[in-house]
C-alpha cells in the first residue's frame, strides 16, 4: 500500500475532501440503490446477535434462524403500522368534528388580523384563494414526481428484507471478501475496524429503539393527563419521529399542536403541548441519550447536524436517519487510520473537563493605572 504521510498536509487534505465529495456524489446519484443496501446493512447488524441466538442456543439451522429473526422483526414493523393505521382511521371518523374546529380556528385568526393589521375578511380570502390556485397548479404538475416516489417507496418495502436476508445469510462471505481485498499485516487493522463498527451500530440502534419507546410513552402519558384527543397517536408518532435526530423532535410537536387544534377548540391546550414536549425533550437529552443511547462512538452536535441536514438533502427522510450511523463508521474508520485521526478527533465529543484560562498579552494594548495626580498634570 502507498503511504501517504510523504504528503504534505494540504494534499492530504484535499484527498480526504475530494474522497467525501465523491461519496456525496454516488450517494445522490444513486440513491434509489444505495440506501436500500445501507438500510438493509443496519437491520442486518441489529437483527445478527437474535440469529445468533436461534442459531447457538436453540440449535436452528442458520438459514432458518435468519428467516425467523426477520419474519420476527416485520411482524413488530407491521405492528407498528397497523396501530398507526387504526389510529388514523379513527380520526377519520370524526373529520366533521375536525372540519368545525378548524372553521372556528380560522375564523379567529381571520378576526384577529382584522383587528391587528386592519385587513378586511375579503381580503384575506381572496389572497387565500390566489395561494390555493397556484399550489393546485403545482399539486397537478407534481402528480407524476408523487406516483413515481409511491412506487419507489412499495418497491423497498419488498427489497429491504430480501437485501436484510442475503445480508445475514452471506455475512461471512462478506468478511472474508474484505479480509482479501487487504494484505496480511493489515488484517488486525481491519478486524479492530468491523468489531468496532458492529458494536457501535447495534448499540446504536438498541438504544435508539428502546429511546423511541421511552418517549413515546411518556409523550402519551402526558396527552392524556391533558386530555389532548388521539394522545396515544400522537406519542406513538413522537416516538417515531424522535428517530431523526434533532429535528424529529420539533415536526413532532408541530404536528401534535396542529391535531390538538383540530380535535379541539380551547387554545390553553396548546400550552399544555408545548409543556409536554419540553419536560420529554430535557429528559431525553439529559438522561435517556447519556444513559439509553450508549453508542461506543461519540459525534459532536455541530457535525451531526450538518450530517442531517446533507443527508436529508440527498434522500428525505431515510437520508435523516442513515446520517448518524454512516458518521459512526466513518469515524471508526477514520481513528483507525493514521493520517485520518485528525478528521475522527474533529468529529468526536471530545470537550476538555478542566478549560485552562489562556490569557494572550497584545502588546499594544497594555492597561494602564493613573493615579489622581497624573491625572490633574
């Protein structure tokens, strides 16, 4: 292999860039192919010590022992929307309800930006209807884009558990695969790299999963102290969102206020909301993520998000996801490698406990004391 510390910083430098920019490319480009696979790479890793256990423990055949575990895991999936669907079908029925809530809603926004902004009521609906006009204008041109992604979301359903399957059943295959694409004196390397990986990912995820369920209680037991209407829903929803680091928790309490709107006419409740997603918010920061979300890989809040919202840019929603854990093996990779531990120490959480006050001297400006004397000289 060329070694790369006869390079010069800058050099090495740009190769790391010109690698990531690269990466964002193929990833944007092909999207549609790549993040089924990594989606199924994760699920694989989350779902290998349960195929473990059927293997080694109850003596399965390993074929069977993957199809079981993931037979097992789309059940609890399938679970999760059906509860979702019923749910929402519950709301459907009361979309009269709704529907006069919202009218009275409206109505009293309309009467206050009279009231504020001396704007009158045919006014406000006839700029109402020009922004309604125009975005069915856009809906009827984006009819096609929202066919294809509907197809394109159907055809995943089905080819992340087949890549989820042949994941599993091909895992060594793919180990010794990378063990041959390096020479003898960098197994070790490699081995620290794939074992690191593996724990971080699935410590990742377990944590993730069992944060969502945390979450998504306590949001539910919240509502339904305040009597929010389809409180069960709603933190089921929290939970599922709070998935997406960050900005999950914030599209989830923006739909919580707006059901809460819908399924009732008393304003107070939207504080009571806000209060709820606050009191959950500081507690899964403060406690549930350092306790729960035990990663063996720390990545700061500034990266993180800069990695969401790239990810996000790249493929929606499952870019969101996929961001955090794809940082985490970038990491594990990059402490691994010599001239790339410098870009994994920027990447870490890694705050100094005691800060040592620097104190820097500017010679041009030194203080001064003057006494009264001078002062009147």
């Amino acid at each position: 292999m060329i070694s790369t510390k006869n390079y010069p910083f800058y050099m090495q430098a740009t190769f790391v860039l010109f690698a990531l920019v690269l990466i964002t490319i193929i990833l944007y480009v092909g999207q549609n192919i790549i993040f089924p696979v990594l989606l199924a790479m994760l699920f694989s890793i989350l779902l290998s010590p349960l195929v473990g256990r059927f293997n080694k423990k109850l003596r399965f055949p390993y074929v069977v022992s993957v199809a079981v575990s993931l037979f097992l895991s789309i059940i609890f999936i399938s679970g999760i929307v059906f509860f979702v669907s019923w749910q929402i079908g519950d709301i459907a029925n009361d979309w009269v309800k709704i529907n006069t809530n919202l009218s009275i809603h409206y109505h009293n926004i309309q009467y206050w930006i009279k009231q504020r902004f001396h704007v009158s009521y045919s006014e406000q609906n006839k700029y109402i209807n020009q922004v309604t006009k125009d975005s069915l204008i856009n809906s009827t041109a984006n009819v096609g884009t929202t066919i294809s992604s509907f197809t394109d979301v159907l055809m995943n359903l089905i080819l992340i558990p087949i890549y989820t399957f042949l994941f599993l059943l091909y895992k060594d295959l793919f180990v010794r695969f990378l063990y041959k694409l390096f020479s003898k004196e960098h197994h070790n390397k490699l081995k620290d790299i794939l074992t690191h990986v593996k724990l971080a990912i699935h410590s990742f995820l377990i944590g993730l999963l069992t944060e969502m369920a945390i979450v998504a209680s306590l949001t539910s037991i919240g509502y339904m102290i305040l009597g929010v209407q389809y409180a069960l829903l709603l933190g089921v929803i929290t939970g599922i969102l709070n998935l997406i680091p960050y900005i999950g928790i914030t599209i989830a309490a923006i739909l919580s206020i707006f059901a809460t709107l819908t399924g009732s006419t008393d304003l107070s409740l939207i504080f009571g909301v806000m209060l709820v997603n606050a009191i959950v918010q500081f507690f899964d920061n403060n406690i549930l993520v350092p306790m729960v979300v035990s990663s063996k890989v720390k990545i700061n809040a500034f990266v993180s998000i800069i990695s969401i919202i790239i990810g996000g840019a790249i493929a929606g929603v499952a870019g969101m996801f996929m961001a955090i854990p794809l940082l985490a093996i970038i990491k594990v990779i990059f402490d691994r490698i010599g001239f790339l531990e410098p870009w994994g120490y920027l990447m870490g959480d890694n705050l100094p406990v005691n800060q040592k006050v620097v104190k820097i001297k500017i010679p041009f400006f030194k203080s001064k004391k003057y006494s009264k004397k001078s002062e009147l000289k």
